[in-house]
C-alpha cells in the first residue's frame, strides 16, 4: 500500500535535511570519507529509483506513466551530473580544479532548484488529490 501523502511529504523533509547536514559534515571531511559518503548516496539513490520504478510498474492509469516518465527524465539527468562531475575529479590542474569547483556547485544548485520544483508539483498534485477527492465524495 502506498504511504499517506503527509508521511512522504515528512519523508522528503526528513530526506533534504539529511542531504543538508551531510554537506556540512563532508567539508570538515578527507577526500576518502567523501568518496564513502558519495558511494552511499549512489546506492540510496538506486534503492530509491528501484523502489519509485516498482510503484510506477504496478500503476494501471496516465499518472503511473507520468510518473515513469519523470523518474526516466531525472535519473537521466542525475546520470548526466554524476559523469560530468565524475569526469572533472581528474582534473589535476590547480585552475581546472577550481573550474570544476564552480561548475560542480552550479550543478549542484541546478539540482536544488529541480528539487524546490518538484516539491511544488508533488504539493500541487496532493491538493489536485484532495479537491478530487472532496469534489468524488461530495457527489
């Protein structure tokens, strides 16, 4: 059964503050904790598109694929971060480095915002949700 829309608002909650506090512990962190830390996220983010994928399959209606949809447009636009990012940690050049720095931290804005949007489309939708469901109930 799919979780109340309140408990995975929480969960979204919940999940942002650790990505918050995460941040400020990896820049107190070594290179070889940040790698650690950066494996995990990857894994955290395979188990969740795995889950998402499962619920999107078992869906029958235009919302599930709708869904599919996004999660294929943001796991590719994911995917396209992490070689981007992936690609400039070999750079050695002290000026290339700092290039990388700047690009990784605008990514990592981009991702930010995506993220606020997609809070406000899922907040969007869970009051579609529930004027439906008043207007079904009404009836």
């Amino acid at each position: 059964m799919v979780k109340p829309v309140s408990e995975q608002l929480a969960d979204l909650s919940v999940r942002a503050k650790k990505a918050e506090d995460a941040v400020a512990a990896a820049k107190k962190e070594g290179a070889a904790k940040l790698q650690e830390r950066e494996d995990q996220i990857k894994a955290d983010a395979a188990r969740r598109k795995a889950s998402a994928q499962q619920r999107a399959a078992g869906a029958k209606d235009s919302v599930g694929a709708a869904w599919t949809g996004m999660t294929a447009r943001v796991q590719s636009d994911v995917d396209s971060l992490r070689a981007e990012i992936d690609y400039k940690k070999y750079q050695h050049d002290r000026e290339k480095a700092a290039k990388a720095a700047d690009d990784a931290e605008e990514n990592a804005v981009r991702a930010i915002d995506f993220a606020l949007d997609s809070i406000d489309y899922a907040e969007s939708a869970v009051l579609d949700a529930v004027l439906a469901r008043a207007t079904a109930d009404a009836m």
